[in-house]
C-alpha cells in the first residue's frame, strides 16, 4: 500500500513537470507563428516587389483530421483505462498508433506540395514556402515524440503497467497530442492568413 502511495505521488511529480514542459514548448510555437505572421506582412508590403501567391497544401486538411483523430483515441484510451475497460482501451491505443504513423505519409504529401512550389520559375520573386517547409518540418519532429509516447505505451500494456489507479503515461500521451493539436491548429491558421494575405498582394 505504501509503495502504491509513492508510486501516486510521483506520478503527481511528473505531471508537474509535464506541465511545465508543456509550457516552455508553448512559448517556443507561439514565437515561431508570431515571427511567421510577422514575416508574411513585411513580404507583402509595396516597396518589397512581386511576392510568389502562397497556396494552403490541400493534404494539410488531413493532417489536421488526423491529428484530432489521435488525440480523441488517446482521450477515449484515458477514460477507458480509468473505467478498468481494458480491451477498450488496448484498442484505442493501437488505432491510435496506427494513426500517429500515417501522419507522416499524410504530411509527406503536404511537405512535397511545398517543396515543388519553392521551385517553381516565379519563385525568383519571393515566397513563403521555405519558412512554411521550417515550421512543418518543427511540428513533425515534435509529432515523433508523440509517437515515441504511444509506442512506449504499448510497451506498459504488454507488460500489463495499466490500472484504474496508474495510468500517468496514458494521460501524458494524450496531454501531448491535445497541446500538438492546438499547435498545428495555429499552425494552420497562420498558412490560411498567409495564402489569403498574398493572394490580394
């Protein structure tokens, strides 16, 4: 029993570090969209010339639903496991993983759209695209992490690490998924702006 409490009390430990985490790697994206939001306005400004129009990557649609898509798996897997609902919880968590992992084809697609655009004859005028590529590139290593987490995670299921009790890991992964769900959202919104900026330059 007193090896439980201690167990309780250390996870406590480490939510408040996660938090903090969290926290410095806010600060660090919003930095990033800021910069993005303000670069976009100097280079369509009328003394800077022609700008290259800058289009939103169709696939980034997906990425976004996919994204959301792990997040509410890993939430559903929380209240799954504190509900001693195990085989529903196994199972979220490996769709899940399966989804976390096909993000990256999904992205791949969208890092490709933006790469073929960089090189495009009137990209000699200037364009957004290599800042974008920056930022996407960013949010996918970051998106490795998470998938780091639900791989560690299926490791505590094999090893039967889970209870109603326990499960600091399986809400850390899905407070992590939740926090790369607000920042791709962000994300998002700043390349909308920037596609729609450009397009009345």
């Amino acid at each position: 029993m007193g090896l439980q409490r201690a167990q309780l009390q250390e996870d406590r430990r480490l939510e408040q570090g996660v938090w903090l985490f969290l926290v410095s790697l806010a600060i660090f994206f919003i930095g990033c969209i800021i910069l993005f939001a303000i670069y976009v306005k100097l280079r369509v400004a009328p003394d800077v010339g022609r700008i290259q129009p800058f289009y939103l990557p169709p696939s980034f649609i997906l990425t976004t639903l996919n994204l959301l898509a792990v997040s509410v798996l890993l939430h559903m897997a929380v209240q799954a496991i504190r509900r001693e609902m195990r085989q529903e919880f196994i199972r979220y968590v490996i769709i899940a993983f399966v989804l976390s992992i096909t993000f990256f084809a999904v992205q791949g697609l969208g890092l490709t759209y933006v790469i073929m655009r960089m090189y495009q004859p009137d990209a000699a005028n200037g364009n957004l695209y290599g800042l974008t590529f920056f930022l996407v590139i960013v949010h996918a290593l970051h998106v490795i992490g998470g998938v780091a987490g639900i791989t560690f995670l299926l490791f505590g299921i094999a090893k039967d690490r889970y209870d109603h009790e326990r499960h600091f890991p399986v809400r850390f992964a899905a407070i992590y998924w939740h926090f790369l769900d607000v920042v791709w959202i962000l994300m998002f919104a700043s390349f909308a702006f920037a596609a729609h900026i450009t397009d009345k330059a």
